[in-house]
C-alpha cells in the first residue's frame, strides 16, 4: 500500500475553552483531490492550517510527505502551496509583479521564475492580464491568479483554503478543471468547500462538523450507504405534508426541493412508501424512492439531521 501524502491521527486543536478540532484520522492518497465538506466553525480551516505546520497542534501526529509537522514545518513549506481562503496578494501590484515577487520569495532564479510566470500566464488565461494590477481584477480573475501564485515552485501537495468562495459558478467549474490537471500531474490537492456540487468532484471526501470527522470515503460510496432511506413526495399542500413527516420517528429530515418533498429516513426499510403512505396519507400524494444525493449524506452525518 502506498504512503500516504497526508496522515494524521487523533489531531485536535484547542483554544482556551473552545475545542476547534477533537481527536481527527486522517489519510489522504498521493495525487488524489481530498475535500473537506463543512460549514462555517466545523474545523476546516484549523486542520489545514495544522497540515501547513501554521498552527500547532495541541494534541496529536501529523506527517506530510513523511515529515512530522510541526517539527519539520520549515522544510515542509519548500513542498507545498497554500492558497488562503481570502485573497492575500498585493492589491497595488500588477499580476506579473505579484508573481515575481513570490517566485523570488520561494527561490526562484530571475531566470527560472521569468520562464515559470510566462508558462503559469498562459496556462491559467493571464497573459493579457499581466500588467493589470491585482486590485483591478474581478474575483474569478484573482482566483486564477491566487492558484497561479501557489503553484509557481511546482509543489507536491496544495491546500486550498474554500478557494471558490467569492467565485460564479462558470469559474468554478473552470477552476476545477485546473485542479485536475493538477492532480493528473501527480500534485495531492486538499481542498475545503461548502458547496455540494464542488465536493462530489473529490476522489475522497471528510465530513466535518464542530471539530469532528463524522464521515469519510468516496462520494459515490457514501451515498450508496443512503439507498432505500430517500423519498420523494410531489402532490399538493407540501409544506403541509412536510410538518407532518417531521412528526414521524422514523423520518430523519424532510425538505422541499422545487415541487417535490425530499424525505430522509433514519433507517432502510423493506417498504418505505407503504410506510410513510399510511401515515402521510395516499390521496393525490405521489410518493417515489430516489437516488441519494452528497446533501443527503451530510444531513445524514450530522446534526443537521438530528444525527444519524
């Protein structure tokens, strides 16, 4: 089997009272795009500062590229690009200045760094930007130039820190597909998100939630552990029904999506819709079971669907 880019085992941050992380596994593949799908305060951003060796830890191991961090943080850094989840270069200096000025800071040659940008220039749609200071462009333009900036010293593993936050959805599908040439290059991508559609893209994905790790593997894999427990109701007075089946021990979350309600049930049963028909009511109700989606699997894992 082969080591790991990234491993991590009971990694837990504490800041005073506040447990920010509590006791994580972690194991990402080499070359594999790994995303973390959670909301706001559920630890992302704290784990991959911890990876970096930007934060220590205040209990447990951390290995990246078989370097214990943060011990061997310093040169870990020469390896890895960190791109932050709020832009972090400078407004007042153009694209090509920006990127010459962190090729210099990684130890790229004048030379060396000059061939670099103009390659990082085309490949990432710049050229004709280069001269257009940083505070002039547009988020998916900066967005573009933050990815370039992180990849200047070609590194083997990339954090991105929710890099698609401020972005439309063009530019994020665009953004996507830079990360898979990447990792197709051999380049281990982590990646924090806390949209749905981004982390269904991931080879691997960790559900977090207030420091926790509740959930973990391929998305297709965790959403075939949902099979038989998703239901769909069109018909009319939905939001009626919705009040209903909320009132229903076996009914973990229900939610209206466009003219159907979206039931999750705690459990597979051998006949869920002769189940829920005969405490919902058949009438004009039309009940169907559905494929599980990545939302399902997050409500599933997490308080956002009373547990699970």
């Amino acid at each position: 089997m082969t080591e790991p880019a990234i491993r991590a085992r009971a990694l837990s941050r504490h800041f005073g009272e506040v447990i920010a992380v509590d006791g994580v596994d972690l194991d990402v593949p080499s070359g594999e795009i790994y995303g973390f799908l959670g909301p706001n305060g559920s630890g992302k951003t704290t784990i991959i500062r911890m990876l970096c060796g930007l934060l220590t830890p205040t209990a447990g191991e951390v290995s990246v590229l078989k370097l214990n961090i943060p011990a061997e943080a310093e040169a870990l850094r020469r390896k890895i690009g960190y791109m932050t989840q709020k832009f972090s270069l400078y407004d007042e200096l153009t694209v090509a200045e920006n990127m010459m000025f962190m090729a210099r800071v990684h130890g790229l040659s004048r030379g060396a760094a000059r061939t670099r940008i103009k390659q990082l220039l085309d490949r990432y749609g710049l050229t004709a930007m280069r001269d257009r200071f940083a505070g002039a462009m547009s988020g998916g333009q900066r967005q573009r130039l933050a990815l370039a900036v992180a990849t200047l010293h070609s590194p083997t593993v990339l954090f991105l820190d929710e890099p698609t936050s401020a972005v439309d959805p063009e530019n994020r599908r665009d953004f996507w597909e830079k990360l898979f040439d990447l990792s197709d290059a051999g380049t281990t991508i982590l990646v924090s998100t806390h949209y749905m559609d981004e982390a269904e893209r991931c080879h691997q994905l960790a559900i977090l939630e207030t420091g926790h790790l509740r959930k973990h593997g391929t998305p297709r894999t965790l959403m075939a552990e949902l099979d038989g427990r998703v239901i769909e109701i069109s018909g009319p007075n939905l939001r009626q029904v919705k009040e209903q089946a909320m009132q229903l021990p076996e009914v973990q979350s229900a939610a209206q999506q466009g003219l159907q309600l979206r039931i999750l049930l705690r459990a597979a049963a051998r006949d869920p819709i002769a189940g829920l028909r005969a405490q919902l009511g058949d009438g004009a109700l039309r009940y169907a079971v559905t494929k599980p989606s990545l939302e399902d699997v997050f409500v599933a894992s997490t308080h956002g669907g009373d547990g699970g």
